[in-house]
C-alpha cells in the first residue's frame, strides 16, 4: 500500500489545501447543533428574540460558508483523485515497457488489463470519496461525541456504550470484506481472460462451431465471480442496517432519559440528538466506505506487485555501434515456474554478417534461443555476448534499435501500412520505407491498393493475407537497416519463390541474420545450420558438414526429400 500511495507526494499542497475545506466543513457541522441549543435555551425558551435573530442568522451564515468548503473540497477530491489515477496508470504502463518480459508474461495479459484499468479506477474512486467523506467521518464521530458530552454528559454518555460496540463491529466487517474483495478481483481477471481469449479467437469459435461450449466457459466464469461478489457483499450490506437500529435505539435512550424525569433543558435534548443523528450519519458512511476500503485495499496490492517490477533498461549512456557478433556462454534458461531447463548448457558464436538457420523439433527451445539473443529473457546462468561484450551490460535500447526481430506471432498495430513499416523509426524516408518494401516482397502488393502506402488496416492487420502480414513485419525489421536480424520462423505462409527471393534480397543487407525455419530447402541457403533439440545443440555446421556428421541432420534431410518427391 506505501508503494502506491507514494505517487500522492507531487499532489501535497492539493491535499492540504483539501484537508483546510475539509476542516471547515466539519467545524460548521460541530458548531450548528451547539448554536441550536443555545438558541432553544437561551433564545426561545427564555423569550429573547434579539439572541434567536443573531444565532438564527449566524446559523444561516456558517451553513452558507460549510456549503461553499464543501463544493470547493468535492472539485479537489475530484481533481486529486483523476490525477492520481492517471499518474499511476502512466507509472504501471512504464513499468510494464521496461519490465522483463518474464515478468509481464509471469502476470499475464488479462490481468494486467485489468491492474491498469479496473483496479486503478477501484483507488482512484476509493480516493475521491476519502477526501470527500472518509476523513471527515473518523472527526465527525469522535469530534460529536465531545461536543454532546460538552452540551450534557448525562445523556450523551448513551454514545460513549453504542459507538465503541458499532466501531469494533466495523472492523470485523472490514477484515472479512478485504479477504473477499481480494478473491473478486481475481475473478474480474478470469472474466477479462476467458473474453479476451473469445475475441481473439472468434473466428477459429465459429469454425470448430464451438459457440456453445465457449458461451458455458464465459458464463462459468461469470457465475464464479457473481458468487464471489455476493459472498463480499453480504457483509458490507449487514453494517450501514445495523449501524442504523443501533444509533436509532441509541437516540430513543437519549430521549427517554433526557425526557423521563423533565430535568434536562429541551436545547440540550436537541443538541444531543441532532449530534446523535451526525454521528449515525458518519457511521453510515464508515460502513459504506468499507466496500471501497476493502476493493482498494485489494487492488493496491496487485497494483503494488506491477509497480515494484524490476526494470530491464538501467543505462541510458550512449554506445558504439554494433557490428552483429552475437554469441551465447553456457547459457542456461528455465521458464518462470517451469521445471527443466528450456536452454541447457547452450554455447553458440556466430560471426558478424554471417547467415545461421536454426532447425529443431516443436517445444525444442529455437524461439527461445531468439528471446535470449535480443535481451528479452535473462539467462538463469551463463552469459549473452554481443560483439564480445555482456548483453546486460550494454544499453538495450541502444542494442535493440540495431536489432531487427520478427516473431512468429503476427503483431500489426491500426493505422497505415506506411505507420507499420515505420513503427521501430519513426523518421524513416519514403525512400527507406520502400527500399524495405521491396527487399520483403511486399511492395508489388502495396501498389495494387487504392491508397498504397496510406491504406489503413484493419485490427492486426485483418485486411490482409497471412503471407502479406508476414511480409510487413519482415519490411519493419529492414527498414532499421539491423545489424542483427533475427526470423522467427516469419516466412512460413510464403510460398517458395517469394521466399528465395526474400532470402536473395536480404544480402544487400550485410547484417548478421538468424532465422528459425521448418524448411530444409531454406535451411540450405545459410551459412550454417544449427540443430537444437531438448534445449541443446546436438549439431553446428554447414550443410555439408552437417550431412556427414549428424544423423539427425540426415533424417531431416531425407525425410523432406520424400515429401517432395510424393508432392
């Protein structure tokens, strides 16, 4: 919680000058059920109509002056409350960028929606309404019971037996509610990842006809979190009906004490009463405010967990230009939670402007050895060299604008075509952009739409073929003219012809480049070959070589040329 209320800092004179209306506002409050008795008492009962004017009009003049603190205090809990949302969504979503990508994927993406959206709306809600109600309570109750022990301790001692049973039912109330609120908002997170696995994969839903089993899946999820909910719920919604009958009780004491033996002034009944009905008010607001209390104090945990990620990108220093030697030392590399290593004992050097192809099985470790390669996974042991140096130890955003890297997963963003290919560079030249059209086969396409270069896509690119999307991300890459290129198995939905001449084009490029491939005949057109398999390099060399030294290799290598030959 001391890490997220942290970010209120900036926002101190705010606060305090908040907590200035608020004071007023509760002064005003006290101070009018204390003038009400003195105007009883002293105005009407003892006929002087002189005091009931002034009290009358001071009454009217103060109420005014708590009206006008309380509108100011409503526009700066507003105002402190939207900024402090927004700064903290700014903080999460920087922490999120820089983070280790193992961490993020440790979270997951649902959940992470729903930190930066759904939870930081629960504190920034929770913080408008405790400037707004939840300071003034706490003073409200104990500050009443004062002045009604000031205005007659006899009856008011009523108070002191009721608010202290009520105060501690409050807080078994809040303990049980902040244990529930916590399970619910990991049912928000299972809701948001079952939804958001639907959208995504609608299309496939409808292809496998499989609305009705997903629509049980959603509504399982649904019903889970509505149970939760309820069970939350039940006893926040038991506190403000209790708080009620009992200061309700507490006030027909009052009145029945003060009344029974006509000893005790009308004013003073009316004061006690009326402070009686304040304090019932800001305890009813203490039990509502539990709800909020309890969600924040949830969300301000998971919050915490996002804000306290370790960043990856410490130096900012400028660093030589990198010349495309990348090599790995006994790495070592096991997934978060995971069991046996995905990377054992991995030793790998490649030359600068050298072409390697990686082959192995599915689940083998390839687009593994990739994430390592660029810096996005730390190796649990051993070291990541590039040009001869630590990969931690250079600037990796320095390192990476030197790095072309296309995943096997499609990722295009809405906007333009010319928006995409620029996406890494910004400042890319017309000339550039369509240089690196072209070298990824890909411009021929552009030209035959309406609007060319401009033609805005659809969400991931909808609008588009699985090999045009491919090419696109392949035309990114080129266009930061890398030193390193990095394919992960990105020419998959090209056919063979588009393939060699991409391959072809790549040349001109002079960068080193390591490509994940299923196809041999791509595999052949390399420098040399790697074959990884369990996580370990059972082979390294070039095809040639490979042929003579590695069975694996020869079965590959056999087992292609049959299916092309029954093709």
């Amino acid at each position: 919680m001391k890490t997220v209320f942290s970010y209120l800092r900036p926002y101190w004179l705010l606060i305090s000058i908040s907590l200035f209306f608020i004071l007023i506002e509760l002064s005003v409050e006290l101070l009018q059920p204390f003038l009400l008795q003195l105007l009883i008492d002293d105005g009407i009962t003892a006929g002087d109509n002189q005091l009931v004017i002034e009290l009358g009009l001071g009454m009217v003049a103060i109420a005014i002056i708590g009206f006008g603190a309380g509108i100011v205090n409503i526009f700066l809990a507003d105002h402190l409350g939207q900024s402090f949302g927004k700064n903290l969504r700014d903080e999460m979503y920087k922490k999120v960028q820089q983070a280790e990508l193992q961490e993020t994927q440790r979270f997951g993406t649902s959940t992470l929606l729903t930190r930066l959206t759904n939870d930081v709306n629960q504190i920034q809600l929770t913080l408008v309404m405790f400037f707004r109600f939840m300071i003034r309570a706490p003073f409200l109750i104990v500050g009443g019971t004062i002045m009604a022990l000031v205005v007659n301790a006899r009856i008011a001692l009523i108070l002191l037996i009721a608010i202290p049973t009520l105060l501690v039912f409050l807080r078994f109330i809040m303990k049980k509610s902040i244990r529930y609120f916590g399970i619910v908002q990991r049912g928000v997170d299972q809701v948001n990842h079952v939804m958001r696995e639907n959208l995504a994969g609608l299309r496939l839903i409808r292809i496998f006809v499989r609305e009705e089993h997903e629509q049980k899946r959603f509504e399982a999820a649904s019903n889970q979190l509505r149970q939760n909910m309820l069970r939350a719920f039940r006893y926040t919604q038991l506190s403000v009906p209790l708080l009620t009958l009992v200061m309700n009780i507490a006030i027909l004491a009052i009145l029945y004490i003060g009344g029974i033996r006509q000893q005790t002034d009308v004013g003073d009944i009316v004061a006690v009463v009326n402070y009686a009905t304040r304090i019932t008010g800001a305890l009813s607001v203490v039990g509502m405010l539990i709800t909020f209390y309890a969600r924040a104090k949830a969300s301000t945990s998971r919050i915490s967990e996002v804000l306290t990620l370790q960043s990856q990108e410490e130096n900012i220093t400028e660093k030589p230009p990198f010349r495309g030697e990348i090599a790995l030392d006994q790495v070592t590399y096991t997934y978060p939670n995971g069991k046996q290593p995905i990377i054992d004992d991995f030793t790998l050097h490649i030359c600068a402007g050298e072409r390697i192809a990686i082959l192995g099985e599915t689940g083998s470790g390839k687009s593994t050895l990739l994430h390592l390669l660029i810096g996005l996974y730390e190796p649990d042991q051993g070291q990541v060299l590039a040009d001869g140096k630590p990969v931690r130890s250079e600037d990796m955003r320095s390192l990476r604008q030197q790095i072309g890297f296309v995943s096997q997963d499609v990722q295009l963003f809405s906007g333009t075509i010319r928006e995409n290919i620029t996406w890494g560079i910004e400042t890319a030249s017309d000339e550039a952009i369509i240089s690196a059209a072209k070298n990824a086969q890909l411009y021929e396409t552009i030209e035959k739409l309406p609007d060319k270069l401009d033609t805005r896509l659809g969400q991931n690119g909808i609008n588009l073929s699985g090999g045009q999307k491919q090419r696109l991300t392949i035309a990114r890459a080129l266009v930061l003219q890398p030193s390193l290129l990095l394919l992960d198995d990105s020419t998959s939905a090209l056919d063979l012809e588009t393939e060699r001449k991409l391959l072809q084009s790549l040349k001109q490029y002079n960068c080193t480049t390591v490509l994940v491939t299923q196809k041999l005949s791509t595999a052949m057109q390399c420098d040399r070959i790697l074959l990884v398999e369990d996580g370990k390099k059972t082979a390294f060399g070039t095809a040639d070589e490979l042929m003579e030294q590695s069975a694996l290799f020869r079965a590959i290598h056999a087992s292609q040329q049959q299916r092309e030959a029954k093709s």
